[in-house]
C-alpha cells in the first residue's frame, strides 16, 4: 500500500496520504469492475459511470441498508425491490455520480430500472441459474436532486463500461473515482483476513461529503448515510450478511456527521460471492473448492461481522474527514455514560452544533460551545447530571506534550485554562473531545468535521 | 415611529429599517429604564449593562420561560428561584451582555445573585409592601459561556445605572442595546390596545442572532430561545401571565431558528406592573384607579393572550432575521398537514437544513434540498404521503410578477421550471417556501434566515 494518487484530478496535497493504493492481490477474487466518462458530470473526463460485477457462477449474497427519507430515489427503490424479490442475491450494482434521480417521479424510476436492466443484458448469463432466476443489478446514483438523468448518455456508454470490466487495482481506484461528487479523494480500501480454513479478501469504496447525517432511529432497518459498497470473496448466507451489515453500519456510517441532513440516496452495498480460495491454496489463480455459506451465530460469523465492522469504520471516518470543506477531523468520545445509547446521544449532538464545529475551524478554545450542546442532547430530564460531567481535551498523537488538557471537571471550569496550550492542540488537524458523564461505563465515539467558509462557498453554488 | 437609529454603534444600512423610534406615549406606564458600559464587552463604549424597574406602588406579576439546557445559566437559576418563592411577582430586572455567566460553577451562581441583589438595594422599598416581603430583581446574561463576570465592574457600575433611569423613548432604546451580542441592530417594539375599559401598553426588547434553536419538547414548560422580555401596565395575574406567555412563545420564539444550537441562557420574561390608565383618563401623568388584574378565561384575557402573541411574533421574527450572518430572511410555510405539530415539525426540518441555508444564501434554487429536508423530517413513518407533497417558491411582496412559482405538484417534479424566474425571486431579502402536504388543513410558520459566510466568520472567532 502506498500513499500516491494515480488519478489525473489529484486530491489536493492535505489529502493525499488518504489515498491508498494496493497491489492486485489485495482484492477479493471473483469480480470485476470498471468505469467511464458518461457525461453526467459537466468536467470533462471526470468518471461518473460505474459497474461492479461478480464472476462467480453462483449468484452473489447481497445486503444493504437504505435512506429512511420518504423522498427515497429512483435508485434506492430499485435497489430495495430488486434484493426483496431476489432474497437477497445480486450480480452486482451500476452507481452514477452528477445527478441523484431523486425526486424525479415516474420517468426517475423508469431511469433506474433502466440502468438495472442494461447492465444485466450486457453481462452474461450465470450458467449455473435458470433465465428466469438470474440475480438482477443494483442502482446506486449520487448528485443533483430534482434533476432527470441523461439516460441516453447512459445506456451509450454502459456497453463501453462492461466491455472493459477488470480486476486490475486501477480498475479498483476508477470504480471508487466514478462515486465521488463534491469528495476531495477517491475512498478505496481493501484487507485480507482468515475465515475458518480460508483467507478471505475485502474491498470498500464509499463516497461522501455533504448531506451527512446520523441515523437517530432504531437499528433495525439502519438506514446510511452515504453512498458505498463492501464486496468480499467470503460466503455468507444473505441473512447473516444483513445482520453483519446492520452491526457495522450502526457502528460506523450511522456514528458520523457532517451537516445532519439525511439524504434521499443514502446506500451501503454488501455483496459476498464466496469465490475465496482454501487458506493452503490461496493463489489468485485458484479458486479453490466452494466455500459454504456462514450462517449466522457461527464462529465464522462473529470473525467476518467484526472484520466487516472495522471496514465499515474505516470508510466511515474517510467522510468525516472529507466532509465538505473540513479542515478538521473531529472525534467526539463520550464516556462513562448511563448506556450506549445516551453516550451515543450526547456525542452526536455535540459533533452536529454547527457552534463547535465553527469553533474548531477558528481553532478556538470555546468549550462552553461543546457543553452548551451536551446539555441540549435530546434525553429525559435527569439523564444528565450537570455536576458529574467533565470535558477534556486530548491531543493528537502529533502534539509534542501528550497530556489531556481538563476544562471542566465535575461542573466546575478549570480555575486556570492554558489557553497557549489549548489553541497548540486546536492547531492539529485531528482533533479529539473526551466528554465523562461520571453515570455509569458505557463509551460512544461520533466523528465529524469542522464547519468552514468552504462549506458555506460549496454549498451555496452547488448546481452551477 | 420613524426608521431612523439614533445609535452611535450604527446598524448596517440594510438593516437600518428594522430598527424602529416611538414617541414618549408609545412606552407603558410605570417604568423606568436604564443601561451603562461597564466593561464587560471590550469594545469602549458599548453598553452591555441595563436595568428596568417598576415604579408602581404594588409588585409587578412577572412570568418567565427559561431555557431546557441541562446546564442552565446561573441567572437562569436564580430568576427562577425568585419567581418560584415570590408566585410570580419581581420589581423589575437587571441584563449583562458580553459574558453568559454559563457552566461558571458556584462562583457563577454568587455573581447572579450580587447582582440581583444589588439592583434590588438600590432601588427605593415598595411602600405598599414590607421589607422582608420585597420582589426580587430577575437576572438575564448573555455572551460567551465559561468564563466569570467581570462582577466588579459590574457593582461598581450599578449605581451609576440605577440613580440615572428614566422612561424617555431614549432609555428605552439603551435598554434595548445593553442586550446586543452579535445583534446588528437593537431591538424594540412598543404597541398600545384596549384591554376593557383600560388604554394598556406593551413594550419588548429582544436579543440573538446565534445559539437560537426551536424548541422540540413538549409546550409547558415551554423554553425560549433567546434573551427577551416585555413590559406592559396591564395587570394580569402572574398565573395568567405565565400561561399567556406559553402560548405566545410556543408560537413565536419557539418558531424560529438561526442554528440549531439550544443556548443555556435562553429567558424570556413578561412583567405586568397594572400601571395603565383608564381610557376616558389616558394622558401619561394620570395613572388612573388601580386596575383589578386579569385572569385566565376572561374575555380581557384573550384580548391580551393575541397581543402578547403578535408581539412575541414580531420579536421573534426580528431574531431569525438578523441572524449572525443573515443576508436573508425565510419564511417556511407547511398548509395541509394533518395537525399543527406536524405541519411545524415539517417546517423546522426545512428551516433546519444547513444545504436549504446555503442554498438560500447562493440564490441557488436547489430545491431538491428542500424536498429532502420535507423527507427526513422525523415522523412515524406514514405521516407523509411523498406523492401529494407540492413545494412553491411564494414570490415576496416587492416582485414584479407576483405569480407562485410551482416547484413540484404531488410529489411529481414541474416539467419546465422557469430557472431565470426562481433566480429573480431569490435574489429578494425576504424569501417564502410554501409545501403543502395534502393530507389535512392545519398550518404553520416557521422563520429563519440563510447560512452565509459571514455566519462562519462571526462564529469562528467569536472569543477573539
């Protein structure tokens, strides 16, 4: 793995050791991606078309978890109809950037299943499935709501996009570069693992930047918020890989904000096509006899939920840190809460004040902001007991002096803040609040960004 | 009334109409006002200290909503442990800008009480009253959180404050300015009405422009979400005046955001000191016979519940519309919802959005944002029906064609939306989104302002 970008529109320098790069082993066997220039997006040669297809003869377990918007896109209901009348198998999905189609009524809908259906002609036909049990192709779309999709320069370029499918590591990095909208760098991550007697790969793209917000519902169905994908060479059932994905999502992309609006397209992919080879025989070229599908509540299954979960983390983290206009990258750790989901609460609401994340971009010391908006959090009266919360903050492993810097302890101020000490650790990019409820042992960890001008510059002139 | 500012800290000239002059009668009887700089904010001159006393022989009702933050503000404690001893009654009030003298520990409690206490000894003992029977004086602060007064300027100042107030139009404006943080403008609103057979008057001060959230719980005890208060002669009885203030700040204060951000400091007060005279005898020397106070129910009662809720509108509206940062005013209007919370939980979802705001502020007419903003309102699921949703962009009064421009008509996207005309009408200060439900004909009005630059500015480096 490397740090270097190979693309042609570079990140900018900050941004950069973001963009890992990986060798073709590092991805999981049996798939193929690839992706064009459809014209969506108005910059020239920007990749805005994208297709991931599985080459295992047995169809694909697939998974994901869906906007709770009632505005649900075009692409988002295909998606959801496709995976309930397939129970749970996929070929593969198509994902557009430049134009959400959502919002777009019955021709929007038209759009999506037409995207569906194209890809899936041009793909050929699983000989192990009946004609008319072929697994159908997914539809993730991102951009501009409100706007139809140019579905001519679509259907066009589509037979360019299958014709050149690959496994190569570029082909890898284009996939992740056709999600991006107002994204910074391509999010592209891939890691090997032991399942049982297998080594098993995975590979997740996500995408990401604005209209970010965390899921405030109950867990089940998690809805995301962005758009991404996780594809391994494991076999799992498609029960178990919604249940493993429900896990991380509520652990990782429902754990992030960046300016608390659910968007109508949000969408995380899982697929698994089981084309993993034996531990003793794990060359590329080998595919090994047929893994078995793991079910839920094996051994197997607590390995790939947890692996699955740090992938899901790591994806989720790279939109914080590349939310629109960021220059920061904040955790929100709150511990020692009544449970879970109260510490959840409380950091949530901590890392969605567009106060504190203002301050943070000004790199000012204002912690009466962070505990403003810890008094605020949404709970029952008394959840919170003023005069057992501390708030710290911690340095980044960057900073030369390593000692957490105490602001408020058991509701009392510190009588004498190091302000010089303060504004050396608001310097750093990565930033860490520790908030202590001082009402029991459970811990929740949110991360976000900062709230800056560019936001502001991105956001006002999105569409033009 | 005249639009002139006869302030030396000059409003922006945009704003300059909004700051309105009244005439000595226009004032409620038995008042007097009075502010100072005592070096609390940096800037020299600026007044950030203000006293209102009532001169009536009897002890003013007094009424208050307070802020839900956990972490409330000493003066927020100590003006509602006043009005919980007293039943409601006060002598008047004393406000700091500058300093919140929030999440300040028990020193922070000490200060609020010197300096209810000190107003309260410098100002002459009520005759009718005996001395250990004496209202307090409430207490109001606002300015950065965490830090302590300055509570030697402050007593120090006092004095000066007390031995000079005065009920003249200019008094009043002082007032209003001691209440400034990141205001642009001061703000203050007198009107007169008939209650029965008395000529009655109200005058309001209000203040804030960030930290200003609605209110998402339940309506009694309602919190506000700003520093306020109104004075009238009427006499009311302090139960009735809490309840009519209930009413209007749930509509009105409760209805508007800048933000999102609920502040710890959040008071709003209503006093009533029953100064006013009769009508056959309203010249301002005459006090008139003592006015027997309203209660709830009685016909008085209603007249006075609608001209509080006017002038908690007008107040309210004033907030959102200097808003730290503001260039625009909005006005989100739900029709057709099946009841009121849901029509107003739709509109603060929409006035909520950071991508409505900055879309707002770019004149860009994004309305997909707001169409998601209607979906990820959070309501059980069903409430609303996308498919007869319809979204209009309502021109405001100084556009030429004053033709609604229909956006969306039953969750299907209008086939040719006249571009050049949306960008005519959001080139407008004050802008209007209409979304109609179709699911019933209750109503609500939610205001805010967009989300700009400057908003970034102004609160990235509000400590420095």
């Amino acid at each position: 793995m490397s740090a270097a970008a190979t693309s042609s529109n570079k990140p900018p320098p900050s941004k950069d050791h973001h963009v890992h790069t990986y060798s073709g082993d590092a991805f999981p066997l049996g798939y193929v991606v690839g992706a064009v220039h459809a014209g969506i997006k108005k910059k020239a040669g920007a990749l805005d078309l994208g297709v991931l297809a599985s080459t295992a003869d047995r169809p694909c377990a697939a998974a994901a978890c869906l906007t709770r918007n009632v505005f649900k896109a075009a692409p988002v209901t295909v998606t959801a109809e496709l995976l309930n009348t397939s129970g749970g198998r996929a070929r593969g999905f198509v994902v557009n950037a430049g134009c959400a189609n959502a919002v777009t009524g019955k021709k929007g809908l038209e759009d999506a299943w037409t995207m569906s259906k194209t890809v899936s002609s041009l793909l050929p036909p699983l000989a192990s499935t009946s004609a008319s049990e072929q697994p159908g192709t997914l539809v993730m779309s991102t951009g501009v709501i409100g706007q139809h999709l140019p579905i001519k320069n679509i259907t066009s370029a589509l037979p360019d996009v299958t014709s050149h499918l690959s496994s190569s590591p570029n082909a890898w990095m284009n996939l992740a570069k056709a999600f991006m909208t107002t994204d910074t760098f391509p999010k592209l991550r891939a890691r090997t693992f032991k399942l049982g007697d297998r080594v098993v790969r995975m590979a997740g793209i996500d995408k990401g930047a604005g209209m970010i917000a965390p899921n405030m519902g109950p867990p089940q169905p998690p809805h995301a918020t962005l758009l991404g994908v996780v594809a391994t060479d494991a076999a799992v059932a498609p029960s178990a890989l919604q249940s493993a994905l429900n896990y991380a999502v509520d652990r990782s992309f429902n754990s992030i904000t960046v300016d608390g609006d659910m968007s109508t397209n949000d969408t995380i992919l899982c697929l698994a096509n089981g084309a993993a080879g034996k531990v003793e025989d794990e060359g590329r070229e080998s595919a090994g006899a047929a893994m078995e599908e793991i079910q839920e509540g094996s051994a197997e299954f607590g390995v790939f939920k947890e692996e699955l979960r740090e992938m899901a983390e790591e994806l989720a983290k790279l939109v914080a840190r590349d939310g629109e206009g960021a220059t920061k990258f904040v955790t929100i750790r709150v511990k020692n809460g009544p449970s879970y989901e109260v510490a959840s609460a409380v950091a949530k609401s901590v890392a969605s004040s567009s106060l504190v994340k203002t301050a943070m971009y000004g790199e000012d010391a204002n912690w009466g902001r962070i505990l403003c908006a810890v008094g605020y959090t949404p709970l029952p009266e008394g959840t919170i007991d003023p005069t057992k919360v501390s708030v710290t903050f911690m340095p980044s492993a960057s900073c030369a002096d390593s000692t957490p810097l105490k602001l408020l302890t058991n509701g009392e101020p510190e009588p004498n803040i190091d302000e010089d000490r303060a504004s050396v650790i608001l310097q750093e990019e990565d930033l860490e609040v520790l908030v202590d409820l001082g009402a029991g042992s459970e811990e929740a960890r949110v991360w976000t960004c900062d709230f800056s001008h560019d936001y502001v510059t991105i956001n006002g002139s999105y569409r033009s």
